[in-house]
C-alpha cells in the first residue's frame, strides 16, 4: 500500500495565498526601502488582486484583474504621458499590462488543471494520514468485495477490531496513531486489509478477514491486542463475521461511510 500523505487542495491552496502575499508585501516594503518610484511599488501590491482572482476563480478571473491591473498602471503613468508623450512610457506601460494579464491567466490555467489533477487523486485515496495504514474508503472497498464473495461463492469473511481512547491534545494523538501505524504494519497476511476509522475521542482499527470464520477472527484481534500492548493500554477488542453477524458489520460501514462524506464532501 502506498504511503504517500493525501493532498487536500484547499489546505495547498490557502498555504499559497499566505505566502504569496508574503511574498509580494516584502518585495513591496523592499522597494520601498531603496526608495522606488512609487508607480511601480503600487505595481507590484497589484499583483496580489491578481493572484488571489486566479487561485479561486481559475485564468477568467486573473486575466480580468491582469487587464484591470493593466488599467489602474496606465492611469497612474497618464500624467507622466501628458508631459513626454507616449513614446518613453508605451513600452513600459504595455510590457506591464502584458505581466499582468500573462500572470493572471497562465497562473489560473495551472491552478485549475493542479486542483482537477488533485481531485483525481483524492477518488484513489485509501490511505489514512495518520496511522498510514488504510482508511475509511479502504475498509469500504475492502467490505463491499468481500460481501460480493459471499454472494457468489458462499464463503465467509470476518473483520476483527480494537478500539481505544485517544489523549486530548492534537500532538498526542497524532504521535499515538503513528506508533499504532508502525506497530500493525505488516501484522496481517496480504490478502487482509487493516484500516483506521477515526473517531470523537476514539480510535478504531479495523481488520477485514477473508475466508476467516469467528475463531480465527477472535484470534486475529487477539493478535493485534498483543501488538499494541506496549503502544496502547486499554484498546477492546471484538469480531463480527459475515454471514452471521451482518448487523455490527453494517454499523461499521455506516460509521466509515459518515467519515468517507465528511473527508471527501
């Protein structure tokens, strides 16, 4: 299983606005400091009008505020035109209009296509940030092929899980999953899948068993106890098995669906 750290476009996306704008607030205060033709300091902040339109609207809305950028430095430069004419500054003025709008689509061109490309990603996304074992999506899948099994051959599968308390502060709880991560990585044969649906205060890993009737589901969770014992104190354990035992199952799969709608609205 991949252990690649899920994207989410949004948080990418806020993180480049604020450094963005940091970026252009200090080119600014640096122009300022060496005492810069304030036009082009005001040039420069109109880049962030820019940047803001095209990583929320795509290159529509950021070639529109290029050309309004455009605009705004052209009437700034309007005075200096009326006393040597148009020849100094047509340059100058066009060169800056053509940054402006450039910037504006080809950066919304490649925010777009970045967050449909990341969009895709999310829909294969089965691994949990956390414990980097798999997650809601994954112990859905995991079901969904296992009760289809069923169906068609008659078999069995069980899913075997542990449960346990999680400490109050974010930093805790992130150390303890990874730990929990670490310890149950490899702990099952490669045809079971091992997943984490996180909870209000609680954590739960779930195993889904093919083939495994109740015995050796019992014997699985007992295992994975054992895994945890030095990571975990008080995790409990239980095992359902299908068919049989159909009612824990689909209440499981209604906590990972309600988890799967909230990670991936």
């Amino acid at each position: 299983m991949a252990r690649a750290r899920s994207i989410d476009y949004r948080r990418a996306r806020s993180v480049a606005l604020l450094t963005g704008m940091i970026v252009i607030a200090s080119v600014a205060m640096t122009m300022l400091g060496r005492q810069v033709d304030r036009i082009e300091v005001v040039a420069t902040v109109s880049f962030a009008p820019i940047f803001v339109g095209m990583l929320l609207f795509g290159w529509r809305a950021g070639a529109g505020l290029g050309l309004a950028a455009g605009g705004l430095y052209l009437a700034l430069r309007l005075p200096a035109v009326r006393l040597v004419g148009w020849s100094p500054l047509l340059g100058l003025i066009l060169s800056r209009t053509a940054g402006f709008v450039a910037f504006g689509a080809i950066g919304g061109w490649a925010a777009t296509e970045l967050g449909a490309a990341i969009g895709k990603l999310e829909l294969y996304d089965v691994v949990d940030d956390d414990t980097r074992l798999g997650n809601a999506r994954s112990f859905l899948r995991a079901v969904d092929r296992e009760t289809a099994r069923v169906a068609r051959h008659s078999t069995v599968f069980s899913v075997s899980y542990l449960e346990f308390a999680l400490p109050e502060t974010r930093r805790s709880r992130t150390r303890l999953l990874r730990a929990v991560g670490r310890a149950l990585t490899g702990a099952l044969r490669t045809a079971d899948d091992i997943c984490h649906l996180p909870g209000p205060g609680r954590a739960t890993i779930v195993a889904v068993l093919p083939d495994t009737g109740p015995e050796g589901a019992a014997t699985v969770a007992a295992s994975l106890s054992e895994r945890l014992r030095e990571v975990v104190a008080d995790a409990r354990t239980g095992h359902a098995t299908i068919p049989g035992d159909d009612g824990e199952i689909a209440a499981l799969v209604e906590r990972a669906r309600a988890i799967e709608a909230a990670s991936h609205p």
